[in-house]
C-alpha cells in the first residue's frame, strides 16, 4: 500500500535538513545552552542582593571592588560569598562563550537571509542566523501562524462546549526557535523600540506581568520573520529613537498577518499603514475622497476628522 501510494505521489514529503546545518544546529544550540546558564547566574546574583535589600548592575558587580563596596552596604559574608561564585560562573561561561561566537559570527554575515532578519527589531546577527537555520525553508510554512505554533509560542486553548479557556503557552515545537524569539523581544521595554507599545499594551492587560507581554512580542518577531524571509524583503520596523511626547509619529508600512483572502502565501501580502510601528490595531481605513475635502493622509487624521 505504501509503495502505492508513493507511485501516485500521495505521500507528502517531510523536510530533512542538510548535515552542514545540523552541524550549524548543533553549536546554535550549544550556544543557546551557555547562555542561559550566563543568564540564570546573572539572576542568581541579583537575588541574593534583593535578600538583603540592595540593587546594583551586573557590571558593577564585575569590578574589582565589588566586595568592598557590599561590605559597606552591610551585605553579609555568607551572601557576599554568594555572589562572588555567580560572577565566577560568568566569567567562566563568557570565556566558553566567545571563541563560539567567533565561529558563528563570519557565518551569520556570510547569510542572506540573516540580512534580512536583522531588519527586525531586537534580532542581531547570531540570533537572525538562529532564526534562519531553525526555521530552514520558509516555504515549508504556509502562514506565519504556522511558523508561530511551530515555535510553540501559542497559548493552550482549552473548549468545552460554548466555554473557551487561554492557558500558558504549549511549548510544543523547536525549544531553540523559541529562546530566540523571546531574546530578541527582551529590550521591547525601552521607549525607543518599535515592539514598546505592544508590550506595554499586553504587560497593562495582564495586571504588570512581564512574561506575557514577552510573549506576545516574541511572535510579532516571529511574524516578522516569516514575512521578511517570504517576501524576501527587510522589515519597516528598524529600532529608532522614540518620536517627542507631542509630534505626531509619522506612518510607516507595516506587513498585515492577514494576506488577501484571509491567506498568507508567499507574494501575496500587500502592506498596509499604521500610525506607529508596532500597534497593529490602528490600521488606517480607505475613505473615498468628498468634494471640499482633504483626503486623510495617516489612521490618526483619520480618526481625528471623523470624531470632529
């Protein structure tokens, strides 16, 4: 029956990555691994000083008179102790850290396509060549959505009848495409990121939890990733400094999730305006132009002349 099948072509093919990129997977994952253990003792430390009440940079806790300047703070021995062995594991994993990303970096500039990823706010060379080489044929995805539950970025949906529960996030696909994403969606607090607004949005619907908000940019990115790698063109969205209280931002393109048709097949999507980059729930509308009257230019004119 299989050979049958095959014969009439009935059975789909399953994508196989070359041997050179899981060579690539491999130390990806490698570096993935170290830096998380670089993270989890850079945490470490900072909540040993929240024990005992005290705040200061990692960096600061790198110089060399860092134990003096817990001793005046009035840190106790057992903690300060503490801390020291945290910026020793850090020191040690920086150390295994950097000859791998040595060998990475000529690689990740040498891609094409992490030309193109590093467009996306947040994403830098070595997480743009992990994004390009965990998700590997773009093509394979039919939306961008897919590409999303295949990181396993999306909630638990649980339904019973009528009743429809979100949960935490499945966490059912590639571990490794998922830590990037959420890497590049850390700095999305700062102003000047163009995921900021989403963020604070998604962080004030959540009552202040930040990992939700985490969240919800890390699939913007990944959105943003399937459209850039699809379309083979670079994101609108490019970190800048954020625009002063009372001017208005001006309107960028920016790539609709929802392609014609409600599909998303490479070519097909169109851009669309928005007011600023990163909130996609002000897309402007198209009005027909009236006589005597200017034809809004952005969704914030729009909005305006329509409630005047």
């Amino acid at each position: 029956m299989l050979a049958e099948l095959v014969r009439r072509d009935l059975v789909p093919e399953v994508w196989v990555p070359s041997f050179g990129d899981c060579e690539l997977k491999e130390r990806l994952g490698r570096r993935m691994h170290l830096v998380r253990l670089r993270t989890s003792a850079i945490n470490r430390a900072h909540g040993v000083l929240t024990q005992v009440g005290i705040r200061l940079a990692f960096d600061r806790l790198r110089q060399s008179d860092a134990l003096e300047v817990l001793e005046r703070r009035g840190v106790p021995e057992v903690w300060r102790q503490s801390v020291v062995e945290a910026v020793a594991v850090v020191e040690h994993l920086d150390a295994r850290l950097a000859p791998l990303e040595r060998e990475l970096t000529p690689l990740a500039r040498a891609d094409r396509r992490v030309g193109l990823l590093v467009t996306i706010p947040g994403v830098g060379e070595l997480l743009g060549l992990t994004i390009a080489v965990y998700v590997g044929d773009v093509g394979r995805f039919a939306s961008a959505k897919k590409l999303v539950g295949y990181s396993g970025l999306t909630p638990r949906v649980a339904q019973s009848g009528d009743r429809s529960r979100t949960g935490k996030l499945s966490k059912a696909g590639s571990k490794v495409l998922r830590w990037a994403a959420i890497e590049a969606a850390q700095q999305a607090w700062r102003p000047n990121n163009p995921w900021n607004a989403l963020y604070r949005d998604v962080k004030l619907r959540s009552g202040g939890q930040g990992n939700p908000a985490k969240a919800a940019v890390a699939r913007k990115v990944l959105i943003a990733a399937w459209h850039v790698l699809a379309l083979e063109q670079p994101s609108p969205l490019r970190a800048r400094a954020a625009p002063p209280t009372l001017s208005r931002p001006a309107p960028v393109a920016f790539w609709s999730t929802n392609g014609p048709q409600g599909s998303e097949k490479p070519g097909q999507l169109q851009p669309t305006r928005c007011a600023t980059p990163s909130a996609e729930r002000e897309l402007s509308t198209t009005e027909e132009p009236q006589p005597g009257r200017r034809e809004p230019r952005t969704a914030l004119d729009a909005m305006k002349e329509r409630t005047s």
